[in-house]
C-alpha cells in the first residue's frame, strides 16, 4: 500500500518517490535471498548514493541535496520497507557523517565530505565496546598523542559494516576523566586495525556486525573531529540524529508488515467468507495501523523539531521507543494474522518479526530511551 505521505513541496515528493520506486523495483525483490545468503550489500549502497539519498539531510556544496530531515527519514522508510538491512546500513552511514559535517573543520569538510555523502565511501560508527554499551563512559579504547599523529589502542564491539567499511567515526579517551573522549576519522586500511567474526544473529544477517579491534592504529592529527576532549558531545548529538533514523526504519518494517498482513487478509478464505471480513481481524489490522501512524508521527514531530532548529533530544527519543515497540507489536501481530503461513520462511513475515527485535536494541536500548525521556521531563 502506498503511504499517503505529507511532503513539503512536490520536489520532496519527487524524490521520496524515486527513492520507494528503486526500493520495491530493486531491493525487495532480492532481500530474502541475500538475507539466507548472508551476503552483504555494498552495490546497493553505491546505487543509493547515486540516487543522491546518502547525502539528502547534507549540504549541496559538498554534493548533498540539502532536504530537510523528515523527507529524508521518509525516503529512509521505504528503503526500511523494502529491505531493513540497507535502510539500517544507510542511517548508520549518514549518521557516520554527522561529526564531521556538523564539527569538522572546512578544510576537513572540503577533504573527505564529498566522498563520504555521495556514497562512494561506506562508513561504520564506532562506539559500543563489549563493556561499554549504554554507558559510554566506561569506554576503554585510547588516542594517545604520538607527534603529529594518535595511536589508538582498544576495542570496539557491535560494529555495523565492520570489516566492509571504507572508513571508522571512532571514538576513543584521551585524558584521564569519564568524558574525556575525542572523535576520529580512521581509513579503513590503517596498518593495526582488524576485525572479529561476524556476529550470529537472529535476524539482519544480510548486515554484518563484528568487533573492531585497533592495534596501535595511527591516526593523523588532521583526522581528529572536533576538539580534544569533544567526543562526548559529539556522539550523543550523533546519536539523536541516529535514533530518528532508526524510528524511520522501524515505521517502514512495520509498513510492510502491515501491507503483507492486509493483503493475505484479503485473500484468505474461512467458513465461505474473506477472513477480512471478520470484525475481529479487522480491530487486529485497525490496531496495527493506529500503531504505525502513531510511529510515523513521533518520529515526523522529532523531524520538524530538528529542522527548526529547536532541542530534539527529547523527542528523539520518544520516536525510537514508539516506533521501535510498534514495529515489534506489528510484525508479531502480522504473523497472527497468517497463522501457521507466517511462521514459514514461505512468507517474509517472520523474518520481519525477528529484525523488529533488534530495532528495540540498538541506538540505546529502549530502557534507555525511557531514561532519556524522564530525566528531560524531571530536568
């Protein structure tokens, strides 16, 4: 079904609809397949940068395309509908490049920008450690000035796009206080980086997530984003905008499971009648879609609330827990409406049910969400 979307101006339709074009046309006709295979799908995001998405939310002097974000995050939606591990990889990326286009210098802006949002480089966000999730501050991977240059040493963990990534947002201490942490461009063929093995995961296996491991890695000083000691600042802020991107893909995933739902309603036939035609299926599919709308407006409102220029955190994070819990309700309540159909991989929805877990997870844990929420609400 097509979504009745509310888009500022008809070039933002244009462009949303050029993007749900290439996502029904190209990625959904070869995500069940690549998702068995786990095969990961660099080409797509090359065609996507092309289409010029990786670089929608970003400046046009850089090569971007200058759209606000709620036409972004909607373009992002039909890519999440059409294949989650592409539209997770694409918020991941252009999260990737918020640091730098928000607090690069211009020289380094005029450097690695264009590369970077038109897509001809991929990039992974290199946060999480195995003992330093939520809790950034127990981060343990180190930048230590060495001359003109950093050494890090550490490892981060939870990685998307490790080890088929061009470069790594990473983020590393650089002084003795729990927030002295500073930001980092690493290329992906610096001497002393490598990779663990990819995670065994219950769904997006198409994505791959391993640990980064950094040996001694040297860095450029000119690859520091931000001042020294900045890096705190720098990724919660990145994380907001990440978190808008998540509550895109999760709407989108729950789209399409409400769109397979609805269809294999009408179709199916029990006791001579459509079992769309019985009340208590269609409360069920009412439901679902009040869930779905009410994702896309949470994370619309935070959209429009970052374009205006006023404090999004908050509903940030209101987006990622509504959307992200709705996707999980939708797709579970999908494979009801199949029955024993949609516990078969015959049907995509189970497959979408266990990608809605995830989406609860990462981007701070809901729970997390829910802390971020009441202490803005109790200052």
């Amino acid at each position: 079904m097509a979504v009745d979307r509310l888009l500022p101006d008809e070039d933002a339709r244009e462009l949303v609809d050029l993007v749900a074009a290439f996502s029904r046309a190209e990625l959904q006709s070869v995500a069940a397949a690549a998702e068995k295979a786990e095969e990961f799908p660099r080409e797509m995001f090359r065609r996507l940068g092309e289409l010029g998405l990786l670089g929608m939310p970003y400046p046009d002097e850089f090569g971007g395309m200058d759209q606000p974000y709620e036409v972004y995050l909607q373009a992002l939606e039909e890519v999440s509908a059409a294949w989650l591990s592409v539209g997770v990889g694409v918020s991941v990326h252009i999260m990737t490049c918020f640091p730098l286009l928000k607090f690069g210098t211009p020289q380094q802006r005029e450097r690695f920008a264009g590369d970077l949002i038109g897509g001809r480089l991929l990039g992974a966000y290199a946060l999480s450690e195995a003992q330093a999730g939520s809790d950034i501050t127990s981060m343990t991977t180190t930048a230590k000035a060495d001359g003109d240059d950093y050494l890090l040493t550490g490892a981060k963990a939870w990685i998307t796009h490790a080890s088929h990534a061009d470069y790594y947002t990473t983020f590393a201490r650089t002084g003795p206080g729990p927030r002295d942490l500073s930001c980092f461009l690493v290329p992906a063929d610096a001497d002393g980086l490598s990779f663990g093995a990819p995670e065994q995961k219950m769904g997006l296996t198409a994505s791959t997530t391993a640990a980064v491991y950094f040996d001694g890695v040297r860095v450029a000083a000119d690859r520091r984003i931000g001042e020294e000691g900045q890096g705190m600042r720098i990724a919660l802020s990145a994380l907001d905008n990440g978190r808008l991107g998540i509550a895109a893909c999760a709407t989108g995933l729950a789209q399409a499971a409400l769109d397979n739902a609805v269809a294999y309603a009408k179709e199916r036939q029990q006791f001579g009648q459509r079992i769309a035609d019985f009340q208590g299926l269609q409360f069920l599919l009412a439901d679902m879609e009040a869930a779905v709308a009410t994702a896309r407006a949470t994370y619309l409102d935070a959209a429009r609330r970052r374009d205006a220029g006023q404090d999004f955190t908050r509903a940030a994070a209101v987006a990622k827990l509504v959307a992200t819990d709705a996707a999980m309700k939708v797709t579970t309540d999908a494979v009801q409406v199949l029955g024993g159909y949609g516990y078969t991989k015959e049907f995509p929805l189970e497959r979408f049910m266990r990608e809605a877990k995830v989406t609860q997870i990462f981007e701070g844990t809901n729970q997390i969400q829910r802390m971020v929420i009441a202490r803005r609400l109790l200052g």
